[in-house]
C-alpha cells in the first residue's frame, strides 16, 4: 500500500484507485451499483407518475424518489460525483412537486397516511360513510 496515495473520502480506510481518485475499489463498485439502482427506480417512479391516474400511486412514487435521491446523498455531500442533475437538486424538484400532488389531491395524502401508519383514513361525504 502506497503511503502517498489519497485515501478514499467514503470509507476512509483504503487508498483510492486509479479510476477515481475520490474512492477505494470496494466504494467505486458499491457508489457505481447504488447509482445504477437509482436510475432504475427513478426511471420506474417517473414513468409510473406520469401515467397513473391513481393518485395514490402517484403520492408514494413521489416519496420514494425522495428517499432514493437522500440515499445518493451521502456521496454528494463528500463531493463525490453521482447522477446529474445532483441528488439534493432533484430532491427540491420531487418534494415540489410532492406538495403540488398533495395540494391537488388531498385524499392521497391521507391514502399515505393510512398506508405508512396503519390507521383508517378519515370517512368522507364522497366516500357514502359517516
């Protein structure tokens, strides 16, 4: 092992390699596999959101883009590259667009409610329960 060579900003134990000199080996595969599954989930949430007319759906693809996104953070943070646009830029975007669901549709925020707490939602004239 290289004492000159930099060490690996995320792990920061091994040396950082030759292909990037921001992380080690085991940190480039891992960061290069969770960047692939990002883009899989954000293309599968984006197409979802686009043609669901469940606004359920829609409100809980949203979220997980969110949750994603904050997950690639911890390498954006170190200022160590992922996907363009950044994680934190398309952050703000999906919860802007969250709240403009969530206003448009109140119901599926109280869909997500149920679904994340376990408890009914709220009956509603619509609904014929009182």
């Amino acid at each position: 092992m290289d004492a000159s060579a930099p060490i690996c900003l995320f792990c920061d134990k091994h040396p950082a390699t030759d292909e990037d000199p921001l992380l080690c080996s085991d940190c480039l595969f891992w960061r290069n596999e969770e960047v692939r599954r990002v883009r899989q989930i954000l293309h599968h949430c984006d197409e979802l959101i686009a043609r669901s007319r469940n606004p359920s759906t829609r409100d809980h693809r949203f979220r997980l883009a969110i949750q994603v996104l904050e997950q690639l953070m911890r390498y954006d943070l170190l200022g160590i590259p992922t996907i363009l646009p950044r994680p934190c830029q398309q952050v703000v975007e999906y919860r802007e667009l969250l709240e403009e669901h969530v206003a448009a549709y109140p119901l599926a925020q109280l869909a997500g409610q149920k679904a994340r707490t376990g408890w009914p939602a709220p009956r509603t004239p619509e609904s014929g329960e009182e």
